[in-house]
C-alpha cells in the first residue's frame, strides 16, 4: 500500500490589498509515497516543499485536489494518529519543559496514560535531552530545540513521519544525529517524508527523491538510479609530479596536486591511457567511473526549462515520475 | 474519536493554557489588587462612618472587574492569534486535535486561570470587608452572587476576545473587545434611549441594544454594596444569557478559524 498518494493538490493564495490576484504556491502534484520508503523532497528556499507538507497536515487547505496519507483521506482524523510532524524552524511552549511538552504532545496524541511517563523519558533519551529534560525550553539552543521537535515527531510511534527541513540550523555533529535518527526510522519500517535542501542528506538517506521548484514538481527518481550513472568519463589518479605530455593529447583535464595527478578523461581513452601510464612506468592509484551526483541532476531540473516543454513538464508533474 | 477522547483533549490544551497564564506571571496581577485592596480598607476604616461596607464592596467589586477584564482581553486576543504566529499550533493540530476542540480548550484555559484568579480576589474583598465590619451579615452573600456575575461576565469578555482574535489583528480585536465591554456596560441605558427613539434611528439603536452584550444586567455591584438582595430568577437569566452568548462567540470563532490558512 501506498504511504501517500497526493493526487493533484494545489495551492494559490489571493495576495494583494486592493485588486488581489492569485499566486500560485504548488502546481498541481501527483506523487505517490511507498510504505517503509525515505523520501527525500528537495528544492531551494521557497520552492513548494513547505506548502505540501502543510497541505498534507491540513494546515493550509488545498486550491483544488487532494490526497490519501496510509490509506486514509486527508481530511480523516484517524490520519493525525498515525502520522508525527516535524515543522520548520520548530517553536514550542517555551514555558514548558522539554518533559512536560513532550508529555502534552503524547495527551493529545492519545497515548495511554500508563507507560506515557516511560515513552516520554525514552524519547528524551533517543534524542540526547535527558539531561536536560527539567528545563523549560526558553533556555533551549536551536539545536536542543530541533531534538525535541525529532522527539514530538516520533513519540507516539508513527508509521509516517514528516519533517520539513530536519537538519536546518544544526551543526555536523546535530546533523549526523538527525541523519542517525532518519536511518533508526527507517530500519523500524517507517516512512520518512522530508524536505531538505542540503542534498548530502538527501544522497546519504533517501531511497526516492523529488525535486521540486516555483511550486512544481520537475522530477523524481531513484537516488540509486540517479546517481549509478557514468557520464562516459573516467578519473584516474596516478604518482607524478607532472602531467604526461602524451596524456594532455588524449583530451585528459589533469591537475598536479603534490607528487599525486589527478587526471579526468574520456572512457574510450581509458586503455590508452593506462597503456601509457605502463610504459612510462608510473604508478596507478585508482581508476574510477565519474558517476553523475545528485546534485547534477538537481541543478539539471532547478535550470530553466526553454528545451523541455511546458506541457511535457506539466505532464511529468501530473503523472509524479521521473524524467 | 469518542466524546471522552474529545473532551480529555480539550482539558489537556485547556490545562496548558492555564499553566502558561500562570508562568507567564499573570496571577501577579493579586499582588497590585491586595496592595489596592488593603489600602483602601485601613483608609476606609479611618475616614469613614457607617458606609465602610459600602465602599469596600463597591471598591473590592469593581477591582476584581477591572483586574480581570484586562486579564481577559490582552491574553484572549492573544489566544490563538499568538499560536498562530509562534506557530506552536502546527505540532498541535498535526496530532488528532480538531480545531475546534483547540478554541473552546483555550477559551476553557483562559477562563479557568480567570475563575481561579477571580477567587483569590474575592478571599481578598471578604477579608477586607471582615477587616472593617468585623463580622459578616446574612447580606454579603449577596457579594457572592456579584462575584459570579463578574465571571459571567469575563466568559462573553473571554469569548469576544477570541471571536475578534479569529479574524482582526491583536490591537484592533483588543480595541473591539474594550469598546463592546464599555458600550455593553451601558445596555440598559441604549435599551432605554432605544424606546424613546423613533424611525431608522430608533430601529438602529435598538438593534445595537440588543446585539451588544448587556454587561449592565450583570453588574449588581451597586445593589450587593447597599446590602439589597438579588432575585434568583436574574441568577437564571443572567447565567442562560452569558452561557449562550459566550458560545455564540465561540461557534462565530471556530467557523472562521475552521477555514483558515495558516501560514
């Protein structure tokens, strides 16, 4: 079963004072989530990524369109139960404790009271706030308060999890955790929606990512995929303090760093080059396939689109695949 | 989601909203009425002959009004308007919490923190009134049943609060909220011009009469000072009257917030 199916949701707001026209914030999307999956939705600041996910949590309401979140309407309270929210930039009650929020959220959430104390401690654990888990969270960093929004997220034990801009405002050592933390979700069989625009996070955790931009979804594909394919050049790296002359002739970039030489070329060189390398009796370090990064392909969809059509885009929005 | 979930949920954001009032200092308001309060009655208790009750009640009342009317509309039109702009509201409403279920618990935290602050100043107003009689009479029950106006009085306060919050900014619903207060205070009197006003003028002032909320029925703080009783059948009218235009306030609040985007 699909965790999410959004089945062309849209949303514009009327802006203006006098004479208000519509501004379009998503173009009608059509995405389709598995279970168990880790969904990366990337875009730069603005793109539409918060507006879906605010959608989907039915803080905003959509233009037109709708969606089904594990099986369910959108709109079906039985939904909120089963999915944990981690907004942007998190606020909380900041005369509260980080037990005490976390407390409340597990009220609302409906988790018993018997074993609620217990759940609470374990999460405060899970996200390394137990040592501060009696003080209130106007004294909180940003990053302690990035924590207890991972925790209010997962503390009910969702089975979809989404978070908007997890690892925004904390520091590598933070980020790693959120990344750790994403992993544990996955391995417990959740799915984890999230937004982001660091795309390292995206490449290290995501099995699916979408790319979206000015409120449209412009592609979204395997990360495996994405990124397993060679560009038809290769890298080679061998000892040298200077490029071989021959190997400039073959088409190589080549830059000296040290007595290392770094020196990209086309595939069918590859042999040339290695028979060259032999008879100059140079020694070899590695020979790797320049593989396309996820970061290509991000740049390749944020770029204008005047070579794709406009209704081949749209048509790639409304079917949710990649192109 | 069965009634008992719907109604603990509600006490839960309630119990929130209350906790926060209280750590956010709110019940420091007692310390300026017990300074005012006692004041007043050792003056009294020197200058006055024969109407310290008079004055005490007068004084004491009207203080726990005033105190808990600006109680009751700077944190009411704060209530959802400052959720919304903290966006604490987003981890709230992203759990099974109906919006609705989030305005009435707030409406029921801000009025529950006004109740309890309410009986902390009435202890005050009988100590004082004790402190100048000496004793109690048979008559200061009657102070009581002008204290229970005063918290019917603060629920349509609490409600307008919220109803204006739903829509206008923090100042303009403030302003709104303190201009129906003072013009309601003065129903009976537009009630009274309403009669003797004939045509379109007539019609709109008596529309106005009857719309506001009559905040005077629910002043007796004239008559409970003086030592007259209250007859009960005002207790029944005045407490049907608040229930249900509180919760007019309150249902034209949720409408607009059930449609509201928050951005």
């Amino acid at each position: 079963m699909a965790a999410i199916e959004i089945l062309d949701l849209e949303k514009s707001y009327l802006v203006g004072f006098w004479r208000k026209r519509p501004k379009v914030a998503l173009r009608p999307l059509r995405l389709t989530i598995e279970e168990g999956e880790v969904f990366g939705f990337l875009g730069p600041n603005g793109a539409g990524k918060t507006t879906t996910l605010k959608l989907l949590m039915g803080l905003v309401f959509p233009t037109a369109g709708t969606a089904r979140i594990l099986g369910l309407d959108m709109d079906d309270p039985q939904v909120k139960s089963q999915i944990g929210f981690l907004p942007e930039q998190p606020y909380f009650y900041d005369h509260l404790t980080a037990r005490e929020l976390l407390n409340y959220y597990g009220q609302l959430s409906g988790v018993p009271a018997k074993g609620r104390s217990a759940r609470v401690e374990q999460m405060l654990q899970r996200v390394g706030l137990s040592d501060s888990a009696g003080v209130q969270l106007r004294k909180f960093s940003k990053g302690m308060l990035q924590r207890v929004g991972l925790a209010q997220a997962i503390l009910h034990d969702p089975k979809l999890v989404f978070l908007d801009e997890p690892m925004s405002g904390l520091d590598p050592m933070g980020r790693r955790e959120v990344r750790d933390l994403i992993q544990q979700l996955r391995h417990e069989g959740k799915t984890v929606f999230f937004s982001t625009h660091i795309l390292s996070d995206a490449e290290a955790l995501c099995d699916r990512v979408g790319v979206i931009h000015q409120g449209e979804l412009r592609g979204v594909g395997a990360v495996a995929e994405l990124t397993s394919g060679t560009k038809g050049r290769v890298e080679i790296v061998f000892f040298a303090q200077k490029v071989p002359a021959a190997l400039a002739s073959l088409g190589a970039e080549a830059r000296v760093s040290g007595d290392m030489v770094n020196a990209v070329l086309p595939e069918e060189q590859q042999d040339t080059a290695l028979d060259l390398l032999r008879r100059e009796r140079i020694k070899l370090i590695s020979l790797t396939p320049v593989r396309r990064s996820l970061e290509e392909y991000y740049i390749q969809k944020l770029r204008p689109t005047e070579n794709c059509p406009e209704e081949g885009r749209k048509e790639a929005s409304r079917k949710g695949v990649g192109v | 989601m069965n009634s008992g979930r719907v109604n603990a949920r509600i006490g839960y954001i309630a119990f929130n909203t209350f906790r926060e009032a209280v750590r956010d200092r709110v019940l420091y308001n007692l310390i300026a009425f017990a300074v005012l309060l006692s004041g007043a009655a050792i003056l009294v208790g020197e200058v006055s002959i024969d109407i310290e009750r008079l004055v005490v009640v007068n004084l004491g009342l009207t203080a726990v009004s005033l105190f808990g009317v600006v109680i009751a509309i700077f944190i009411g039109i704060g209530l959802v308007s400052k959720e919304i702009d903290k966006r604490t509201l987003y981890t709230v409403l992203s759990r099974p919490v109906r919006r609705w279920e989030f305005v009435v618990g707030k409406f029921f935290g801000l009025t529950g923190t006004l109740v309890v602050n309410t009986f902390l100043m009435a202890v005050g107003v009988l100590l004082a009134l004790l402190y100048v009689a000496h004793r109690f009479e048979k008559m200061d029950a009657w102070v009581l049943v002008a204290l229970y106006f005063i918290v019917l009085q603060f629920l349509i306060v609490c409600a307008l609060a919220l109803f204006f919050s739903s829509f206008s900014t923090p100042l303009m619903s403030a302003v709104f909220t303190f201009a129906l207060f003072v013009i309601g205070s003065l129903a009976e009197d537009l009630r009274g011009f309403a009669k003797i006003t004939q045509g379109a003028a007539g019609v709109l002032a008596k529309a106005v009469a009857y719309l506001v909320p009559n905040f005077s029925a629910l002043n007796v703080i004239n008559q409970v000072a003086r030592g007259d009783s209250i007859p009960g059948r005002l207790i029944l009218y005045n407490t049907v009257y608040a229930l249900l235009y509180s919760a007019m306030a309150i249902s034209g609040a949720v409408l607009i917030f059930q449609r509201r985007n928050l951005k």
